[in-house]
C-alpha cells in the first residue's frame, strides 16, 4: 500500500512538473510571435483568455477648448480721421454757443442780484458802489463764460452717444501726435512764431499735413538763423 501510494504521489508530481513546462514553452511562443505582430498577439490573447472592457480614455482638453466661449476681437473703428476732426470742430462750436448763452445768463444774474442786494454788499465791501456793480457783472461773466464747455460737451454727448468711445480714442490718439510733432517753443521768436502749438487749427486730415510741413519750416528756420 505505502508503495502503491509512493509511486501515485510520483507521477502526479512528473505530471505537474511536465505541464507546468509545457506551459512555460507555450507563453514564451506566445511572447515570442506576438511581438513579432501585434495583430496575432492580440488575436492569440482573445482565443487564449478571458474577454476583459475595453476602457477608452478620451481627452477632455480639446473638447473643453471647443465649449469654451472665445474672445471676440473688437470691431474695427468706424471713424475716419475727418470724421473725428469734423466732430472736434463741431464740438468746439457748442461750447462756444454754451459759453455765449452762460456768459449771458450769468451776466443778468449777477446784475439782478447787485441791484438788490446793493446796500447790502455795500456794508460789507467799503467801495465806491460803481465798482462794485461793475466787479460783480465781469466776474458773474467769467463765471458763466467759463461753466460754457461744461455745458456744452454734455449737449454734445448726448447728440453723439454712438461715437463717444472712439472720439475718446481718437482724440487720445490726436493728442499724442500733437505732442510728438510740435516744436520747442522755447525758441520761438518775433520773426519765428509758433505755428498752431495746441493744434487748434486742424479741422481735416490736410490741414494736419499742413501743421506738419509748418512745425518743419519752424525748425528749419531756427536753425538756419
């Protein structure tokens, strides 16, 4: 019985050290042809093992930069230079028209209320009272004269709401240009004047060429004299 037992216990470790090696031999050929090709090793893994998911990984990078909303480039500007130059003179001519009516109303003002207040103002301020109606009307002018713009460029705006933005952005533009092109007025002279240092002047595209070609005359006759 014991030997009976000995020489099963035998062949049941032959059996299993022989498959265990045939089964070494069949995973190296198996390695071996599927890194010949990748379409056999894949073929020989389906037939050989259990079916496993698939699992696909996509990238969200691309998806997220689609959905993502993207910046619109700003419209082009729509006003030209003359446009701009054109608005700039039509704007200083509301604020003379602003300036004229405030300086008018202002002046009446002022006129009404020294009448008034006449003996009033004349105990406080020991003046000949000719000069204090006078200094009264001149300064309720300026006052007006000078809250004219004011008035003035809020009519305006509110005539040109649409042409606001670029305008500013024009008219920073305008300014730069100014400041960049005009001469040194340090050496101006009674035979040399400045030509236009504010740009005041300038109401279209050719009146600015022509500033230009007169700040290059400046130059060159101070350095000619």
């Amino acid at each position: 019985m014991l030997g009976l037992r000995a020489q099963s216990i035998a062949c049941a470790a032959s059996s299993h050290s022989s498959c265990w090696r045939s089964g070494l031999i069949q995973t190296s050929s198996v390695a071996t042809v599927t890194a010949k090709s990748p379409r056999r090793r894949q073929n020989l893994v389906g037939r050989s093992g259990p079916s496993c998911p698939i699992i696909h990984h996509y990238s969200t990078d691309s998806a997220s930069l689609d959905s993502s909303p993207t910046s619109a480039p700003p419209p082009p500007s729509t006003l030209t230079w003359n446009d701009y130059l054109a608005l700039r003179r039509s704007r200083r001519n509301y604020n003379l028209v602003a300036s004229v009516a405030t300086c008018a109303g202002s002046t009446a003002s002022g006129v009404l209320l020294v009448n008034n207040y006449f003996e009033l103002i004349g105990t406080y301020i020991a003046l000949d009272p000719f000069f204090i109606i006078i200094i009264g009307t001149v300064a309720s002018a300026g006052i007006g004269w000078l809250s004219g713009p004011i008035l003035g460029n809020f009519v305006f705006k509110m005539f040109h709401r649409r042409v606001t933005a670029e305008m500013a952005e024009k008219e920073r533009d305008f300014y730069a240009r100014i400041r960049k092109y005009r001469v040194d007025p340090s050496t101006q002279s009674m035979s040399n004047p400045v030509p236009d240092y504010y740009g005041e002047k300038i109401g279209s595209v050719a009146d600015f060429r022509t500033w230009m070609k007169d700040q290059r005359a400046f130059n060159k006759k101070r350095q000619t004299f």
